[in-house]
C-alpha cells in the first residue's frame, strides 16, 4: 500500500509550484476531487470485487443460497403428494460431479451474483438423464427475427457451442433471470444494485488500511524553511528515499525523525467527521445487506434496531427473500421438467424449517381453535391426509 509520500510525488510531473520548496514556507497540499460516477461493471468485476473481496457480499450470498438449497422438495403427481419420485432422484444426483443440493446453491448464488442462472438438460431418447449448471458469463441469447431466444451460446476454452432451443416436450436450456425493467432476456443481480455501495465498502476498508500501515497518522507535509533557494535534485530524492524506506508502514511507527537544517514537518490534520470512516463502512454494509434482502442484524452490523431478536430477523430473512426465491426457482423447475415426467409437479415443503417453527405453530394454534372446521378439513388444512 503507498504511503504518502507516494501519493504525494510518484508517477506524476510536479508542477514548479508543487515540487520544488522555495521561498520562505511552501506547504504541499493534495485532494482528490472526482465526478463520484461509478461505470457500470460486468459480472467478472463485481465478482472479483464483491464475493471474491468484499465479506458483506460474500456472506450474504453464502446465506440466501445456502438456505435456499437446503429446503426440502416433493413432487405431486395427481392427488398424491411424494417424497420419492423419479423427478425427485434426478435433482438429488444431477450429475456425476456434484450433488443437487450443490447445484441448487450454485443457481441460487449465480441469481444473486449475477442475476441470471442458466442449467443444461442431458438428454438421451428424448428424456432427461443429467442436469448441468452453466456460467452466466459464458453464456449469450440468440434471438430469433421476433426478439424471443431461439437459442444460447455457450463460450468457454475460445470454442463457442449453440445450445438450440429444439421443439419438443422439454428444452435443453433453463434461463432463470431476476426481473430487469430495461433489459429483454438478462436480468438485473442484487451485486448490480449494490455497486456503489459495494465500492464505498472497499474504499473505506482500503482506507483504514492504509492509515494503519502509514503509523495510524494523518499525512503531512514537509515545510522548507531556508530563506532563498530550492532543493537540488539529488536532495529532493535522497529526501524521498529516506523518508519510504525508514519512515513509512507500520513497523516504523513512532520512529523519531531528524530533519536537516531547514525542513519542518506541518502534520495535516482531519476533523473526527473526516475520520469516522466506521459509520460509512456501517453504512454501505447496510446498503449492501438491504439488495441482498438480509437483515443486518444477521450479519452482525450496528447500528439496526429493525427487530426485536435475532429469531425475529431470522423469520423475516426467510419470509421476506428465501422463500420467495425457492418458489419461483421451484416453479421454473417444475415447469421445465414436469413434461418429461407425465406432467407431476415439484413443490418445496417448507414445514421442516427450523426458522419457521414459531409460524407453523401459529397456523396450528389458529386451525386447531377454529370451531366450525371438522377435524377432516383441519388435518386437510395442515396437509395431513392429502
């Protein structure tokens, strides 16, 4: 990480007015103005950014995915709801490389990360035999002359194989995508919302880090107090030699520092609202926490008094984004796969969640009071003898 010094003098051509100390007290000043525009970035970027970089990010994608892959499913084939089916073996064991649970945290993650997630059927006579996970980077719409997908292209190694979009009871590709406004076939990721917060995080935690490695100080600048004249150029980088190699980072904090005749060091002060890069941090983890929709409570960020207890944010996590998510991914998936399978469809069964037992035990205790329903209809209600 540079130090000041750096910041102040390397890769750039000083002005006569900046570089040279002459006259009776010249002081060295520096800010950094920008627009405060961040360009819009690709799925690599904020990947190598945010999950790769950020622990806000990570986490939370981590959480939703790896909740959201965990919730059991059945399949209801008429009137019978089964816990064992053909469907349901296919999506236990995908593929010979990973698990089902694997690859539904894999989808759920590319959904968040991403916004679109894409899964290829192998298909052998017509019925599918594996499911595969692709990448969404790799992955391109071919539309056909009326703007609908006719197809995708899938690049990888330089090679790039179209995945057409045959006639026939099932399609080869799965396009799953969260909704864009402005965007016909991709859809738009939480990591997009989060972007600019995203990039305050990391500002902040390079920030602080800097200001560690630089002895926990301000910068400062070195005032040259000798009447006339300027420092020679051999002075001017024996000075800076000097000063990166016995003064900067944190080993060398504390270090007494002897100027020569002439040179003073004018400590540039901030104010404590300047400093207080802790509440921005807090912030943008917020900002952040709220595209993923995880409460921040959850991720242990100050500062968020929304509910009352930790279980309370828990239940809200599920009901206000995990389930919502596991529904509309399991429809797809039933939809996508129901005709290979004589038209059953796959259901999540949420009545094992641990973090929804206090809702199940209000549905119980609101059935059970309820005088005019027979007990038939109450066990009916409770999805017993369906």
């Amino acid at each position: 990480m540079p130090n000041w010094f750096n910041r102040l003098f390397a890769g750039r051509s000083p002005l006569p007015s900046e570089t040279k100390m002459a006259g009776s007290q010249t002081l060295f000043t520096l800010s950094h103005l920008g627009d405060g525009i961040s360009a819009k970035k690709g799925f690599a970027a904020l990947a190598n950014e945010g999950f790769a970089r950020n622990p806000v990010v990570y986490r939370c994608v981590r959480m939703v995915a790896e909740a959201a892959a965990r919730v059991p499913l059945e399949v209801r084939d008429g009137a019978a709801v089964l816990t064992t089916h053909p469907m349901l073996d296919l999506l236990a064991q995908p593929n010979r490389r990973e698990t089902g649970a694997a690859l539904l945290e894999k989808t759920y993650a590319y959904l968040l990360t991403a916004g679109n997630a894409y899964l290829d059927a192998a298909m052998l006579d017509g019925a599918v035999k594996g499911i595969y996970g692709l990448r969404p980077d790799r992955m391109s719409v071919i539309a056909g002359r009326d703007g609908w997908p006719v197809g995708y292209a899938y690049t990888a190694g330089g090679k790039t194989q179209k995945l057409m979009l045959e006639d026939g009871p099932i399609n080869r590709v799965l396009h799953l995508s969260l909704f864009d406004p402005l965007d016909d076939h991709y859809g738009m990721a939480p990591l997009q919302v989060a972007q600019a917060s995203l990039e305050t995080h990391n500002a902040a935690t390079q920030w602080n880090k800097a200001l560690l490695d630089n002895a926990a100080r301000p910068s400062g600048a070195l005032v040259y107090n000798a009447g006339a004249g300027n420092l020679t150029e051999d002075q001017y980088q024996r000075l800076k030699t000097e000063l990166e190699d016995g003064f900067s980072g944190s080993i060398n904090a504390g270090r007494p520092m002897v100027l020569e005749g002439g040179l003073d060091w004018k400590a540039i002060g901030l104010s404590p609202s300047d400093m207080d890069f802790l509440n921005a941090k807090n912030a943008a983890a917020r900002e952040i926490a709220l595209a993923f929709g995880v409460p921040p409570m959850l991720l242990g960020i100050p500062g968020d008094n929304t509910y009352a207890n930790y279980a309370e944010a828990s239940r809200a996590l599920w009901r206000q984004t995990i389930i919502p998510m596991v529904n509309a991914v399991t429809q797809s998936l039933s939809q996508w796969l129901s005709p290979g399978f004589d038209g059953a469809v796959l259901l999540p069964d949420f009545d094992g969640i641990e973090a929804l037992a206090a809702d199940r035990k209000l549905d119980w205790e609101r059935i059970d009071n309820a005088r005019f329903l027979t007990d038939t209809e109450k066990r009916e209600l409770l999805g017993f003898g369906r």
